[in-house]
C-alpha cells in the first residue's frame, strides 16, 4: 500500500505547490503594479495626517480578517477539529490577498480550497468557501436593500444617478432571487447541470460529480434552513467581521477629518458596496472606484477629493493586509515543504527496513 499510494500522493502535492507557486507569483507581480500606482507622495502625505488611527484601523482589518478565519473554521464542523484554526487562518489571510490582487476577486477562493485540502474533506471545505461567501453576500445585499432607500429620504439624488442605483437593483435582486432557488435545488448541482448541457463533459462524469457533491449542496442549503450550531455560529462570525469592518470605516474618514453624517454613513454602506462591487473588475477598483466615491461623497455632503483620499487610504490599508497575507502564504508553502520532505524520509526509511527483513 505504501508503494502504491506514494506516486499518486507525490503528484497531489506537487500539483498544489505548483498552483500555490504560481498564485504567488501572480498576487506579487500584482502587489508591486499596486504600489506603483498608488501615488506615493500623496498617499504618505494624508498617512502623516492621520497618524497613529491608520495603525489602530489597520489593526481592526486584522482582527475582521481573524474573525472571518473563525467563521470558515466553524462552517466546517465537525471536520473543523481535523485542521487548526491557525492553518484556517493563514489560508483566509493568503486567499484575501490573491483576491484583492487579482482581478474578479476569485482566485483567492481557489487558493485558499488548494491549501485546505490536504488538511480536510474537500467536500467540506467547498461547502465551507461557499458558505462563507454566501452569507458576506448576503449580508452586504441585506445593508444595501435597507440603506439606499434612507439615503433617498436623506440626500436630494438627481435622476440621473436614481436611474442608475434603480438598474443596479433591477440587475441584483433577481440574480439574489435565482441564488435561492439555486440553493434550495442544489447550487453545485445546478452549476454541474448547466456545464453538462454546454456539452463541455460527457453524461458520466456529470453523474459522478453529482454523486460526489450532495454532501456539498446539503450542508450549503443549511444556510436557508436546518441550519446546525456550527452555521448559526459561522454566520455570527461573519457578522461580527463585518461590524468591526464598518468602525474601521468610520474611524479612518473621522481621523481623516470628515463629520460622521447619516447620510455619509449609509451612503459607504449601502451605495458604497455597489461602487465597491462594481470596482472589482480590476484590482483593487484603479479608477474605477476613485470615480464612483467622488461621486457618492461629493452627494452625501462631503467634497469628491476626500472622496479619492479616502479611497486611497482604503486601498493602502487593503495592500497592509495583503502584503502580510502573501507572507503567511508562503510560510505556510515553506512549512508543507518541510513537512512533506519529513514525510517522504519516513517512508523510504520504512521501505528500506521492510526490504532488510
């Protein structure tokens, strides 16, 4: 058995450190063209301003990231005590980084299910990264669906921009509306379905696939109904993450000299996650998201340049936290090297005592 499973075992690994090496690779390129277009003079300039807040801010995107690893660790109980919270940790710090580095943000989602895997069921761990998706979108649509109707009752929007906000919604809450009812059937198996009629793979390996991911679809539909301890605890996870999120927000632009309106607030949480969302084409919104926040702060009754400064300031605390997520990714590289090479030296020992006897 030992002499059979190693080749395919060997494979596995190599395949994964490969994926991870390149991954690396590309969010490194990516974080260097990121630095370069910061514009470091004015970016540093508006750090000095604040001070010692951008540190505390900083240091509340970490414990958000902290808790985020704790939502996807409890989403896969009870396999959850077959991996530390610690290796969770490193692969959500790893896969967030690829994901703001990276264009469409769903790289890191592959990159965290690579370093996963090997520690866990990956059915369990597919089903964990949806999840934990699922309810940060959900909670983000639920913020928006409340937000921008008070924002109407607090800001005078022109047409223009009431016409745009309205296509958004048209366009978002039917695709929410199919997202449900993808979940209640199956989302992995619809997903397989619809590949399947494509005519991209053949009948058999549909069916195996379907075969191999009800437990998926299962423990997904726990997020509509039946939810178990470690759901109900996941999503609470998820909140908390995105509480500390917001007081982060609101710390910086109060540090960076802005007056906390309502409207101001609830425009960042409601308008602010479309702009956000919309941005997501290209790494960390470039342009895109300068724009729309100069629109959207220039309306809620601050000026379109703080707008930009604060973008900046965002997108500087969100290159901190992705520099520190690459570092643990390869650490945590390294690490399995080690332990693997460890590994394979064991098993040649062994094979050689079983050849001796």
């Amino acid at each position: 058995m030992v002499n059979g499973d190693e080749p395919a075992e060997s494979e596995r690994h190599l395949a994964s450190h490969i994926f991870n090496f390149a991954v690396m690779m590309v969010g490194g390129v990516a974080l260097w063209w990121m630095l370069s277009h910061l514009g470091g003079a004015e970016f540093f300039g508006q750090l000095r301003s604040i001070g010692w807040w951008f540190v505390v801010v900083v240091g509340l995107d970490l414990v958000a990231l902290c808790m985020d690893a704790a939502a996807l660790n409890t989403f896969m109980r009870p396999e959850a005590r077959m991996i530390s919270y610690w290796r969770v940790l490193g692969a959500q710090a790893s896969g967030r980084a690829i994901n703001v580095l990276t264009p469409g943000g769903a790289l890191g989602e592959a990159t965290k299910l690579s370093m996963l895997v090997g520690h866990a069921p990956k059915t369990r761990v597919l089903s964990s990264l949806v999840l934990l998706n699922l309810t940060q979108v959900y909670l983000s649509v639920i913020m928006m669906c409340i937000g921008t109707p008070i924002m109407f009752l607090l800001v005078d929007i022109p047409h223009s921009l009431k016409v745009v906000i309205a296509l958004g919604f048209a366009i978002l809450i039917p695709l929410m509306i199919l997202l449900g009812i993808m979940i209640h059937r199956g989302a992995v198996t619809t997903v397989v379905v619809l590949v399947r009629r494509t005519r991209l793979i053949s009948a058999e390996r549909a069916d195996s696939w379907k075969q191999r991911l009800v437990d998926v679809d299962r423990h997904i539909r726990e997020l509509h109904r039946k939810r178990s301890a470690g759901t109900w605890k996941g999503i609470l996870w998820v909140f908390a993450s995105r509480l500390v999120s917001t007081v982060a927000a609101m710390i910086l632009m109060d540090a960076a000299g802005l007056t906390l309106s309502a409207a101001l607030v609830i425009g960042t949480l409601s308008v602010g996650v479309l702009i956000t969302w919309g941005a997501a084409v290209i790494p960390m919104g470039i342009g895109l998201a300068d724009g729309g926040n100069y629109a959207l702060f220039d309306l809620v009754g601050a000026t379109g340049a703080t707008g930009v400064v604060i973008t900046m300031l965002n997108r500087g605390r969100t290159v901190i936290v992705a520099i520190l997520g690459l570092l643990a990714m390869a650490a945590i590289n390294v690490a399995n090297r080690v332990a693997q090479a460890r590994i394979d030296r064991k098993l040649r020992a062994m094979r050689q005592r079983l050849q001796a006897r």
